[in-house]
C-alpha cells in the first residue's frame, strides 16, 4: 500500500456548490502513465482515489499518497534524482557555470543572510564588538568578537566545524548584554528547529544549558546575563516539539537544565497565536509580541519589577504591524502601520498607555526603524530603493544619511544608549559592505568592504514602470550590458515573490552575477502582495486579491517581450517559496509565454498547504483557506496543482525542493512535478530534483549553493538555448 492509494478521503466544508476548476478534468486516477513527453521517461507515480469535497465540490487528489514518507516515496524520490542529475550533469556548460560560480562566491560576506535585518549587523555589548564574517573558500559565516574595532578579531562560533558536509549551522545568536555570554542556535541540515547552546565569550567554552524545542524565537537577556527569555513548542507524542500546538514563553536561568524553566506566558483565548518576549533594556519591561498571520499583530506587556504583576494587553486590536524598537526616558518606542498604511513611529507611556506620535506617516513607505543614540533611525522605501533620515526622540527632523549609492541599505540594530550604530549597503552591481554610522558626528565610515572577481563596469542598472491588466503602476529593475540589444534575443530571467509583505530592493548576488557574464538580462519586478509600497500594497495582493500577484508578473513579461528586451522562447521565470507559488501560478495560467520556469520550494498545492503545521496556517493571512468559500474559490482558480491541464505543452521546468524543508514541506513539490509530469503533452522536459540535507534555504553551505544554481544556469542554457547549452 502506498500511503493513502488505496482508500477514498471525502473531507466535507459545507457550503455552495459549483463547477470543479482546474487539471484534473479527464484524468483517471488509475492511469500511472510516465506522461507524454518523448524526451524522458518519468518515474511512474500511482494516482490515488483521494477526492475532498469543499463547498460542494469534488476535488481529486490523486497524489496524496506523497504528504507522508514511505518506501514508495522514497523510490520515487530516487528514480526523479537519477533522471534529473543525469540530465543536468551532461549539459555542456555546466561545468564551466560551476567553475565560475565558485571564482564568484570566493569572496567576503558578512551577516547571517536568514536573520532580519538588524541582526545581521555587527553590535557592541558590553565594550566587545560582535560579528559575522565567512570567507570565500568557507561554507558557513563564522561569529567574532573584538574588543574594539581596530582589534583583531577572534572566533567565537565556527559553525564550519560542526558537521562534515557543513549543512550545520548557526540560525541564530543573542549576546548577553554585559558582553560576557552569546547564546547561538544551531540547525541541522537546513531544518527551522534549532537548538540553542551558550557560549562563554572569555573562554570559548560551552555551559551546560542545552534548550530545544524551538524554531523561529529569539533569546532576550536580562540586564545581569542571570537569565533569558525564549518560546519554545510543547512536546508532542514522539518527545518531539510539536509544532501544530503554540509556543510559549520560558524564563530559563544559565546553569539550570531546560525542564526546570520557569512558564512566563501563553495564550489561553486564540489557539493559533503566539506570544515572543524581549526585555527592554532597561530590564523593566518584558515586551510580548504576540503573532498570527503577516498583516498585524499583538502587543502585551508586564512589568518585570513587579513579580507577580499581570500581563497587560496593550495593543490587541490586531489593526497593524507592531515592530518593537526599545525604550527611551521610559516610553516603549514602535514602528507601526496601524492607522499608517505607510507606516509611522509612536512612543508609549507604558504605566499610562498614552500614545505619542514620533514620526508621522509620509508619501514614502517606513518600512524599517530604530533607535540608536537618543535617536530614531527611519529606513524608508521610494520606489523600492532605501533612503535613511535621522530624527530626534520627540520628532524633530534632524538629517538625511549619505548612502554609498540608490540601492539597499539595512540593519541600524537597536541600541538606545550607543552613540554608533551599523548598517549594510548593497544593489545589483554592489557586493554587500558594512558601514559605521556615527550618530553624534552625523558621519558614515566604511567598516568592511568585500574584494570580488566580478567586474560591474560593462552592465548597468535602470528603473522602469508598466501598467499591469488593471492599470496598477508596477515598477521593474533590469540589470544588463549597456551594449546590450533590444531586438528579442536576449536570454532574461523574471525573478518576483509578492507576497508576506516582502520588499524586493537591489541586491547583489554572485549568482546573477554568473547569470549576467553569460550574457543574461536580469529582471525583478515588483509585485502586489509585498510591501514597497505599504501595507496597502501588500493587501492588494493577498486573499481572494491574490490574482493581482500573478497578473503583475504575468505584465511584467508582456512588457519585457514588447520592449524587445526578450521574446518568449527566450523569456525564463523563477522564484523561491512564495515565488515559486507565483512561477507554478503564471506558468499553468500562461505556458505560452516562457521559455523556461524555475519554481524552487514552492507553495505549489494551495487547498492543503494549511495542514502542514500551525507555521503553514498563518500563511492564511496572505492566502486565506479553503473553509471560507470566497476564499476557496480563489484558491482552486489559481493552485497550481489544480491548473494544470492534461495534454497541454508547458516550458521546460526545473523544479527543485529539499528534504529538510520543514517551512514549505516538500510534498508541495513531489505533488506537483507528479501531475506536471503527467500532464504534458510535449517534449519539454519536467524534471525535480530533491537536494538531501537541506532545507527551505537558511544554512546552506557554499558548495551545496554553487552547485544548486550551476543546475539552474546550464538547464536555462539549454532551455533558453544559450552557448554551451547543447
């Protein structure tokens, strides 16, 4: 038996009924045909009865059988492998893609590229400076520390050591506020569980404290390093974190073991949110973010000088984003977009609730803040580019920030009582370099600047805006030569996401920088569902407004066609997670319009994705679920494992997942490439190939990523026919 194959699963939402939408129309669930391409011959996968019934209608889900692992999953997984590796393996170029790609990845790089922005900065904790810095020959970015700036450095976490084949890493880390302890994450084979150790900063040495059950929680301090605050999932059946349960916040005291933690918090009134704590800095304060969903959240609060005192609920109106940024002369400072789509700054009088008003809301979207030096830090975004101004801790406007350039800039870690802070600066051109901002002296001072083999000067950068199907105004990045011809021949690669709220501004990477010298054009668009432009823009593009994502792509490469940049034999699109949902959507809803698509770690099956876990749940907030009827509607129109049709030609694919992705599970994938291979009707190849110990993309070893985009460059190279491609 091969998991569910063999018996029929009706799961009933009561509601209206009409007609079925979608791939399944014609298929019969006993046809184990490979597909029809001539090219390949695919594994066969057994189609199942599954059939759910949703608001009256029947939805087949043939392939149900993937979502639980089985030796039948795993042969399949095998046989896709041995098809896919081959095949890539024997496209001319890829080898010497590879070769380039590692010259290009040999560089410096700074930061935990998975943690928010702030905590990819260097910071100052009791007089020691911390970083991250990974060499180019290293898989993983290593921590120092300094005692000072002009100091040499030393190691203080190698994650490179913590397994052979360097997919353990560092997810995260938190430095005790006296400098004296750093408690570190560490993830296994690209899995979101982490276990989090400390480390003894002086010595090197490891305390005992081992505390697990945990994915996606910080570690706050308590000003004397005594203590510190997480949440962690409660232990299922199998002794495991259970993480279709809430998390809850601990107190966890250094020596002690992690069953003695003391409870803090949880939510008793709403199964699905979850409560993070931070302690200001002053160690008053404990700050409860409370999360659900990417559209709003919670603030709650108790007062840590009090020790039996309640937790207030301060802002449970679930009207806005609640970003905390600290305290200053004893008002809690936040980042908020609530009666601010664009966003403002608001400080609060935590013993009174008394709402001030710091920065108000501008034409520009704030879409990062913090406060360092008595001042507010405010990151703003016009037309998806960075411009910084500084503001006093009333409002007063003080100055802009000189940036490097018209491109990105991050970080600004909260730090109220330094007088420096750092960020990072970037663009498509422009390796990412640290900078030392000084607060008093108004002055930026480059701190590290990588060396790279890549030469900027033959392409350029530009701007653009076109009209999606509604006559939304959607502007575009494209990086090329300067010598480059717009007369169709071009091969371009489409990137996009649009969703959760995610900015897409200029970035550097060796990567594209590959896919340039190959004579590539390099186009990310900025769609509805992120957040360049506020959360309004973001709403545009969620729930049963989420065809406004796909529409936007889908004119975005309208556009490049009609501009003469590319034409659509030549025309390849990608994108990761919720980019890979957006690349399955366009492709099934608009085949004849690429030449090749690149879906990695996608969302690919929209009616369930919801029962991989509680994470997976709060998805909802962007896509909404199928218990709602409008809701399902707009799922199954767009689902791309429901919209491909059978005996239709699709442009080749490249699907890719792996088999530590706990975030997007990689069911998603093996569902998908499944029906695809089903499906098509003609020779263009369908292929998935399944990297083991990885994960979503956080903790990736350099070799693991060298490899991974030398098989996306060579299949676009033969795909798009490029040199080196046949």
């Amino acid at each position: 038996m091969i998991g569910s194959v063999n018996t029929v699963h009706r799961h009933v939402i009561s509601g209206f009924t009409f007609v079925l939408l979608g791939a399944v129309a014609g298929m019969s669930a006993a046809d184990d045909s490979p597909g029809a391409a001539g090219a390949l011959r695919y594994p066969a996968a057994p189609r199942g009865p599954a059939v759910d019934v949703l608001h009256g209608v029947e939805v087949a889900d043939p392939y149900r059988w993937m979502e639980k692992d089985s030796a039948e999953l795993s042969a399949w997984i095998g046989a896709e492998n041995a098809i896919a590796e081959p095949y890539l393996g024997a496209i001319p170029a890829r080898e010497t893609i590879k070769q380039r790609l590692t010259e290009l990845w040999n560089y410096e790089q700074y930061g935990y590229s998975w943690l928010d922005d702030k905590s990819r900065m260097p910071v100052k904790k009791g007089g020691r400076y911390f970083y991250v810095e990974k060499s180019g020959s290293q898989n993983q970015g290593v921590l120092y520390w300094s005692a000072s700036l002009d100091a040499a450095p030393s190691v203080l976490v190698d994650p490179n050591a913590l397994s052979a084949d360097a997919t353990a890493s560092v997810a995260d880390y938190s430095v005790s506020p006296d400098g004296r302890f750093v408690a570190y994450a560490v993830s296994d084979g690209g899995t979101d569980w982490d276990n989090w150790q400390v480390r003894e900063v002086e010595t090197g040495r490891d305390l005992p404290d081992l505390i697990g059950d945990t994915k996606f929680t910080g570690v706050s301090w308590l000003p004397d390093a005594s203590s510190f605050y997480y949440s962690r999932y409660p232990k299922g059946a199998d002794g495991r974190g259970d993480d279709q349960r809430q998390v809850s916040v601990f107190r966890h005291r250094l020596g002690t073991a992690q069953a003695e933690d003391e409870h803090v918090y949880s939510i008793t009134d709403n199964a699905r949110h979850n409560p993070y704590g931070t302690v200001t800095e002053d160690g008053r304060w404990l700050v409860l973010v409370v999360r659900h969903g990417f559209d709003s959240n919670a603030i709650h609060l108790r007062d840590l000088s009090k020790p039996d005192s309640e937790v207030v609920r301060l802002f449970d109106r679930w009207d806005g984003i609640f970003d905390f940024l600290g305290v200053m002369d004893g008002r809690l400072y936040f980042r908020t977009t609530q009666g601010a789509p664009l966003g403002r700054v608001i400080a609060v009088d935590p013993e009174t609730q008394a709402v001030a008003e710091i920065v108000p809301e501008s034409k520009q979207t704030l879409y990062q803040a913090s406060i360092a030096g008595g001042r507010v830090i405010a990151s703003y975004l016009e037309d998806a580019r960075t411009r910084v101004a500084l503001y006093g801790r009333d409002g007063e406007r003080l100055r802009d920030l000189p940036l490097p350039g018209q491109g990105t800039a991050i970080g600004f870690p909260d730090a109220p009582r330094e007088n420096e802070t750092f960020f990072a600066y970037t663009d498509y051109l422009t390796p990412l370099a640290l900078y030392r901002y000084d607060i008093a002296q108004g002055e930026v001072m480059p701190f590290r600047r990588p060396t790279v083999s890549f030469d900027a000067t033959p392409f350029v950068t530009e701007q653009f805006f076109f009209a999606s199907r509604d006559g939304t105004r959607v502007p575009i990045f494209i990086t090329r030569r300067k010598d480059a011809k717009l007369d169709g021949s071009n091969p371009t690669l489409l990137y996009g996401y649009g969703g959760f709220d995610v900015s897409l501004t200029p970035t550097y990477s060796a990567a594209v920088a590959a896919w340039l010298e190959q004579g590539g054009i390099y186009a990310v668009a900025n769609l509805r569902g992120g957040g360049e432009y506020g959360a309004d823009w973001h709403d545009a593009g969620t729930r049963t407004k989420k065809q406004n994502v796909f529409d936007d792509f889908i004119a975005a490469a309208e556009w490049l066609i009609a501009q003469r940049y590319t034409s659509p034999a030549k025309l390849a699109i990608h994108g990761r997670s919720n980019g890979g949902l957006l690349v399955g959507a366009v492709m099934a809803q608009r085949p004849e319009l690429f030449g090749a698509a690149l879906p990695g770690v996608g969302v690919l099956d929209m009616l369930r994705y919801h029962t991989a876990s509680a994470n997976a749940y709060a998805w909802s907030s962007d896509y909404g679920t199928v218990e709602d009827p409008d809701q399902f509607r707009a799922l199954l129109a767009y689902s791309p494992l429901h919209n491909l049709k059978a005996g239709r030609c699709y442009p080749p694919t490249l699907v890719t997942t792996a088999d530590h992705d706990d975030r997007v599970v990689p069911w998603h994938s093996f569902k998908f490439a499944a029906a695809f291979q089903h499906a098509q009707a003609c020779d263009n190849p369908v292929l998935i190939r399944i990297e083991t110990r990885a994960g979503h993309g956080a903790g990736k070893p350099t070799w693991m990523q060298v490899e991974d985009w030398a098989n996306h460059w060579a299949f676009l190279a033969k795909a798009l026919e490029m040199p080196g491609g046949s």
